[in-house]
C-alpha cells in the first residue's frame, strides 16, 4: 500500500531532522500548547503503537484504548494517559523507540488490503484511512517540531494524502462544529511539491481555494493560520471553511491565531 510508504517516509524525513539532537533539544517547548519535543514524538508513538494494534489485534487495541478515553472524558488532558503509558520513557530513547515502531507499523499496514477495516477511537475506517491519518498527523505534529530548530521543511509530493484528507473532510469540519454544510463543495486547486495541479471539487470561478499544496495542508492540520500562507479563496463556503478547516478528529479545534505558528528565528 503506497500510503504505508509515504507514512514511513514522513517518519524518515522527521528522523533525519532529530538524528543529530542530544537529550536536552527533547525538552524544549514548542509552539504547539506549550507541549516539549518529548512529548510530540511520545504522541506520534502512542497512537502509531495504537493504530497497529488496531490493525493487528482488536482486543490488544481495546485494551490500549479504554483507559486513554476514560481519561479523556474526566476532562484530563491528553498527555495524562501518555505519560502513564510511555512510563518515563523519553529522550533519545523515545525517539530511538518512536523510529522502530515507524517501521513496524509501515510494514504491517504495507501488506494489508486496503479496503480492511480497523478500529478507532471514533468509527471504524478503512486501513487506507488509518495509515494516511498517521502520515498526516507525523507530518503536521513534525511541523512543530522544525519550526522549533528553526528549520523550513522541503515537502514532497506524497503530501497529497493529506490534501485529499484535507478536501475530504470539508463536511466534517461543519458538521463537527453541529453547523450547516455550504454547498457545493469548493473548486480546490493547489500546486504540488513538484509543480503539478491538483483539483478536486467541481470547478467554479466564484467558490474556490487555491495555492500551493504545502499551504492548504498547513491549514486543515491547523499548523497555520490561512492568513500566514499564500491560500486565496474566492466565495463564502471557500473562504469559511478555510478559517475553521480541520482535517483530524476529535472535538473542534480552532486553528492558531495569525503569527503564533512560525519558524523560530535561529
């Protein structure tokens, strides 16, 4: 399954960027929540480790997830059932553990057809679904993490999973906030990695999001503001959605405030 393949790449980009770090570069705080390098490659373990069980295990997965949704109905912040699970792992060992179940997860998911439905902690969805959720939330939880080293990420073409993750929850980013959805869907038009177009959505001249692709990720992961990106939007479904979009699930999140997501000036 190529999704498998772009996920690890995604990982590998990322691996590549930490590799060099000591200990102490873990505990510095980033931009998101305040939450330390630590404790966002601890996140992406977690739920690497989870959506593998998922796929692998059901049982395992239930076990894995009871107490995480247990907590998180008692209000407790997410990082409460990760510091329990991850059980003081941190650091260079983190990050060394974190690689390792990278590659299992790829392999598992690689082999595996892609239409197999696995659970979650919402509804079930395709294993196509899962692996491309894990590539998008490796990629916009890395977003964090340059930004912090006061590094510009080079993307590549493979993010297209996550534009397309991206266009496909238009509904859901409505819906999710319990509003009505506009119709039609907006005319999304975005410039690869590579140069290429990507369209989705019937083409309308008066509802319409454009501009690189890099960007409109940027916006539905919520790691920027559509203010800070080159995204132009012609029509109020296109232009709402845009302001609210939110590609992952989980209650709704409003995206970062204009400038407070940026590279950290060396």
């Amino acid at each position: 399954m190529q999704q498998a393949q772009d996920f690890k790449a995604e990982c590998d980009q990322l691996h590549d960027l930490l590799a060099p770090c000591d200990d102490a570069v873990f505990q510095w705080e980033t931009q998101f929540k305040g939450w330390t390098i630590n404790d966002v490659i601890g996140h992406l373990h977690m739920f690497n480790v989870a959506a593998r069980y998922a796929l692998e295990d059901e049982a395992r997965f239930d076990d894995f997830i009871a107490p995480v949704v247990a907590d998180l109905k008692q209000g407790k912040p997410m990082l409460a059932s990760q510091y329990v699970w991850l059980n003081g792992l941190e650091g260079r060992a983190l990050f060394e553990t974190w690689r390792d179940e990278c590659a299992a997860t790829a392999a598992s998911y690689g082999t595996t057809d892609p239409k197999q439905r696995v659970k979650w902690v919402g509804p079930d969805m395709s294993a196509r679904s899962s692996i491309t959720a894990r590539q998008m939330e490796t990629w916009a939880h890395g977003q964090e993490i340059f930004d912090r080293l006061g590094q510009q990420r080079t993307d590549q073409d493979r993010i297209k999973n996550i534009a397309h993750l991206g266009v496909s929850t238009f509904g859901w980013t409505f819906i999710n906030r319990k509003q009505e959805v506009p119709q039609p869907a907006p005319h999304v038009v975005l410039t690869a990695p590579s140069g290429a177009i990507w369209e989705w959505n019937e083409p309308q001249a008066d509802n319409r999001v454009e501009g690189p692709a890099t960007d409109f990720c940027q916006v539905v992961a919520q790691t920027r503001n559509v203010a800070d990106t080159a995204i132009k939007t012609s029509g109020e479904p296109a232009t709402t959605w845009m302001a609210i979009a939110q590609c992952f699930a989980g209650k709704p999140n409003d995206p970062p405030a204009p400038g407070q997501r940026h590279v950290v000036a060396p």
